[in-house]
C-alpha cells in the first residue's frame, strides 16, 4: 500500500503560517496534486507488473484514493478539477455510472475541461446514445483541438453509430463518412507514431464512396516503412494489394502477393487472388 503522506498536514499548516497571503485554493490544489501523483504511480506500477499484479493490493490502493477524493471533494464542494480527476479514476476502474455522476458535476462547475467533456461522450456513446456523445465530443475538440484522441473517437463515433446518424436526417451518408474520414487523418497526423490512430486512418479509406487511392497508398506505404517484423510488414502488403485491385492494375497487385509468404497470412492472400480473378473474368 502507498504511503499516505502523513507529513502533508504539518506541511500545509507551516505554508499556511509562513505565508500568510496564500490562497487557501492554492492549498487545495498541492493536496490535489498528491492525490494525482500517487493515482499516476498506483496505475503505472499496476501496467509495469501485468499479470503479476496484486489485485487485492491494487483494489485497496484504489479505494484508498477513493477515499482521499472524497475527503478532499467535501473540503473543496466546489472544486471543478477535483470532480474532473475522481471521475476519471472511477471510470479506470469499471466505474462507469458513477464516474458519469462526478464528471456531470465537475461539468456544472466548469463546462471547460476537455477530458470532462471526452468521458461524459464516453459514457454516452456506451450507453447507446451517440447523437447526445457527438455534442460532447465536439465541445471536447472545440476546447483541445490538438489532441488526437478526441478526433479519434470522432470518427470512431460516427463509424460505428452510422445507422443512428443517418436515421436522424441530419446527416448524408456522403458527409457522414467523409467527417469520419478526416477525423481519422486529424488523429493520424497529430500523432504520426501513434499505430492506432495511423493505421485506422489507412483502413478508413475502404469507408468512403470516392477514396484518394493515391493518397492511401502512402498511407499504407508509410505504415509499412515502420512495420516490427515480417508478418505485420506483409500483412500491410496485402492491404496494397486490395488497394491496386481497387484502381484496376492486377499485375501490381499480383507482384505485392507474389511477396506475401507468410503461412498465416495465405487465407486473406487467397481472398484477394480471387478478387484478381474475378476482375479478370469481367
């Protein structure tokens, strides 16, 4: 178990005396503080030890937190930031529904934390509500334009809610997927070295009516020029090949295939062989 820092009320109490100008937020935000630091270590020392994990220990760890977020919440009822972190635990645990209550209050306190905005779209878009999930991923963008995630879930969002969003009427087919599709290429080029973002960028281009197949052959290109070993590298060779297939030149794509040797990859070859064949009978 974490050490509580039991030193940290003498401390306050000698900043409060020492400097009598001090804020008494000031000194509510350095007790916000050490709650996050040790959160931030409890959660990476849990990623660092995997299936080793203590479980029991890990629970108590958390409650413990809990515990200290709440104590801190009722001496500080309205401290928007408090809410916005508690919630965010909460929701690391499995905590969803109740995660959803405390960010709805940091969101009445201060309607301009982005994460707030993030999670509460979360918890919307999980619960089946994804027109209600787009205003808060959008209000989370509008504040924190620079952060891939948000347009990462945007264009998850309206991927996966597409039924939803086309039944509304507010929306074309056409520019719902395009929306998508750009959203992918925001998160992709925010964050080049992120491989979530960048390769659901490259398979978005199978999402839109008119794809830029140029443009998605240096997506797929480049995804393949940092590719770890020879599976994942030919597995991004077959998606190259579908792409020439796709543009009509099937002896490019038979010269990619040619290459892709890899036994557990030989039931999608086999796939996209057939596509060729096909093409071929047309």
């Amino acid at each position: 178990m974490l050490p509580r820092l039991r030193f940290l009320p003498a401390l306050l109490a000698l900043l409060a005396s020492a400097l009598p100008a001090l804020r008494a937020d000031t000194l509510a935000d350095i007790k916000l503080r050490g709650i996050i630091e040790r959160q931030q270590t409890l959660f990476s020392d849990a990623a660092a030890q995997g299936a080793k994990l203590d479980q029991p220990s890990f629970h108590s760890q958390v409650e413990l937190l809990c515990h200290e977020y709440e104590s801190f919440l009722r001496e500080n009822p309205t401290a928007a930031a408090g809410y916005a972190d508690y919630g965010y635990l909460l929701w690391k645990v499995g905590m969803r529904r109740e995660a959803a209550g405390v960010l709805l209050k940091a969101n009445q306190l201060d309607p301009e934390i982005p994460m707030v905005k993030n999670e509460l779209g979360n918890y919307l878009a999980e619960e089946g509500k994804p027109l209600d999930a787009l205003n808060y991923f959008l209000s989370a963008l509008k504040l924190a334009p620079d952060e891939p995630l948000y347009h990462y879930q945007l264009g998850t969002l309206l991927y996966e809610a597409r039924d939803d969003f086309l039944k509304s009427g507010a929306w074309t087919a056409d520019a719902l997927d395009k929306t998508s599709h750009e959203a992918f290429k925001h998160a992709a080029d925010l964050a080049p070295d992120r491989i979530e973002f960048t390769y659901r960028y490259a398979e978005s281009f199978y999402d839109i009516a008119n794809p830029n197949w140029d443009e998605a052959l240096k997506v797929w290109a480049a995804l393949e020029s940092k590719a770890h070993g020879e599976v994942e590298r030919q597995t991004l060779r077959l998606h190259e090949a579908n792409i020439w297939i796709r543009r009509n030149q099937p002896d490019r794509a038979r010269e990619i295939l040619a290459g892709v040797t890899e036994p557990g990859l030989q039931k999608q070859k086999q796939k996209l062989v057939a596509a060729l064949q096909a093409t071929a009978g047309k």
